[in-house]
C-alpha cells in the first residue's frame, strides 16, 4: 500500500546535450566504422588466399569452411576489439582531460571572481562546449564587473558633487537600488 | 590550478567514474566482436560436401559467397556497436552534461537578473566544484553587497540628527562603498 505522506519519486532526467554528447557519439562511431573497414578489408583478403590454397593443397582434413579459417579469423576478431577498445578507451582519457582542463580553468576563474578578478579570461581551452560555456561565464563576470565599475564611478562622482539635497537624495536612493540588483 | 583536485579535494571527475566508463566500453565492444563471430562462426562452419571434388569446387567458390556474408556481418556488427556505444555515450556523459546544462540555465537566470538560487548538482553528478565556487563567487557578491548597503542605511540613520552632518556621513559613506568596490577589477 502507498504512504501518502511520502513524496513520489523524482524522475531520473537524462540530460542529451548534442554540443557535447554528440561529438562524442560521432568520434566512437569513426572508431567502430573504421575498426570493421579495416577487419573487413584484411578478413575478405585473407580468405580468398587461405580457401584457394586450400582447394589447391588437395588434403582436404577439415569438415567445414570455420575449420579452414578459424586462428585467421579468432586472430583477426581480438585485433578488432584490442583496437577499437584501446583507441576508444584513448578517446576517454582524451575526453576527460579535456573535461578536466576546460572546466578546471572554469573553476579557477570562479574562484579568482570571488576574490575580485572578474576580467582574467577564462581561457576554457578551444573545444567547442567548453570553450562557449567558459565564454558565458565570463560574459557573466563581465556583466558583474561592469555593474559594479559603473556603481563605483557614480558613487565616487556623487560622494564629490555639490548637487542639492533633493538631487542627492535622489540619486542616493537610485545608487542604493542598483546595488541591490548585485547578484539577486 | 586546472586539474582534477580543483576545488579543494572533491575531484571534477572522479576516476571511479572514468573506469566505469571503461569496463562498459569493453563489454560493449566484447559483446560487439562476439555477435559478429558468432554470426561469421554459424556461416562457416556448414558442412563442406562429402567428396572430393565438392569440396575442391565449394572451396574454389567460397570466397565469393563469404563477401557478402562478411560485408552483411561487418555492416551488422557497425550498426549495433554504434547504436550501443550511443546509448552509452548519452547513458554515461549525461553526468557531465547535466551539470553543463543546469549551470547553463543558471548563468542565464543571473544574466537577466532572476534571482540566483544555490547551485547543487545531483549526488552522482561530476564536476561538483563547479557548484561549490559558482555559489562561492555569488556567495562573496552578496555579502559585500550586504555591507554596502548597510553602510549606506548606516549614514542614512545619521539624516535623524541635523542635514549637513546628514550630508557629510552620506558622502563619507558613498567614498567608503567606492573605495570597498576598488577590488573588483
């Protein structure tokens, strides 16, 4: 029986982001497809060879075509899996790091706006996702530093203005709404 | 500091994770290898014909006949291994992809000035020190916002007492907001 009083279970979201899945999807596909090319192009060479010099060797102690084939073509299967895992598990490691170094440099830069720096460029690295997504990070500092810089400026100008007091007031008052808007 | 311990111990992708991806990719492509031996297995292991100048003929005509078998296996073996390492890559990625995605959304809520909520990721997403200095920064923003606006209600209690002294804490207090905001460069 149900417990009413508790909350249904959250559905788990699979996030599909073609920017940085897709990419991937499409390097382990080149893999695959140029791992079989490759397998095929050897396998179909190699028995051609082996069943022709077999016709030929007139010894004929087999009972079927695999008995012929079968180290070739076990041979031939392990060399297609160690390449196609061994450059897949390459493209991981490549794939992480890359993950590591673009958004590692994101976290650096988080770290050094919290300490004030909001215009050191990210510098995500150049692929693709995370160089766009280090972009509106810093599109989003650069808006907080324009923000601040403009509030500073005018803060300075009124601090030194020998504006009326309704004036001062005003702009007082404008100055204090626009800090609130910093980081709402 | 770029690397994997970025954010204090709490690495940005955990290796656990990266060998996990490992020992799927492997049985994805052991399973791969293994469908295609089997189909090839089950094509070239028919029988030849039981005399001698059968097999000579069947062997002479073999290769021909196991083209197309090959191609159609291969073709096969492609289309699945891709069609699996798919469904991995979205499977597994998607927890580096979600973060991407919420933080996406999140930078987007504080570029137009919706308030900014805590960032938090799922408990089995990677690149949890994104959130932890995401909300640092914010975290920072907000409370040297929370000491320019008290300093200015600060110089604005000082406007119960007579207007030049009033005046004169108000610009005392625009020049220490000014000076405060200096370190942000």
């Amino acid at each position: 029986m149900k417990n009413p009083s508790l909350p249904p279970p959250r559905p788990r979201i699979r996030y599909v982001s073609p920017r940085f899945q897709g990419p991937a999807v499409l390097a382990f596909a080149a893999i695959i497809v140029t791992g079989g090319t490759i397998f095929w192009k050897l396998v179909d060479s190699e028995f051609q060879r082996v069943f022709l010099h077999a016709a030929i060797q007139g010894h004929y102690a087999f009972d079927s075509a695999y008995d012929i084939v079968r180290d070739l073509l076990v041979w031939h299967l392990a060399s297609l899996f160690a390449g196609v895992f061994l450059t897949g598990s390459a493209l991981i490691l490549l794939l992480v790091a890359a993950t590591r170094h673009g958004i590692g440099k994101t976290v650096d830069s988080l770290r050094r706006s919290a300490d004030g720096d909001l215009s050191t460029p990210t510098g995500a690295g150049p692929i693709g996702e995370f160089a766009r997504f280090g972009e509106k990070i810093d599109a989003a500092r650069s808006d907080t530093l324009a923000s601040v810089l403009k509030i500073r400026g005018d803060a300075a100008a009124l601090a030194s203005s020998g504006i009326s007091s309704e004036e001062f007031r005003l702009r007082w008052d404008e100055l204090k709404d626009r800090i609130r808007r910093i980081a709402p | 500091m770029s690397g994997p311990e970025a954010a204090g111990n709490v690495p940005l992708i955990h290796r656990r994770y990266v060998y996990g991806l490992q020992l799927r990719l492997f049985v994805n492509f052991a399973g791969g290898v293994g469908i295609l031996f089997v189909i090839l297995y089950f094509a070239l292991s028919r029988p030849l014909p039981g005399d001698y100048a059968g097999i000579f003929h069947a062997l002479r005509n073999l290769s021909p006949f196991f083209r197309a078998i090959l191609s159609v296996s291969v073709l096969l073996y492609a289309l699945l291994a891709c069609g699996s390492t798919s469904a991995l890559c979205v499977y597994i990625l998607h927890k580096v992809a979600g973060p991407l995605y919420r933080m996406d959304l999140i930078l987007d809520q504080y570029r137009s000035g919706v308030h900014t909520r805590t960032v938090s990721f799922r408990h089995d997403d990677q690149l949890q020190p994104l959130a932890k200095t995401f909300n640092l920064w914010i975290g920072t923003l907000r409370r040297d916002r929370h000491r320019w606006l008290a300093t200015m209600m600060d110089a604005e209690r000082h406007c119960l007492q007579d207007e030049a002294t009033c005046r004169a804490e108000m610009e005392e207090a625009l020049r220490e907001v000014a000076g405060d905001m200096a370190r942000y460069r």
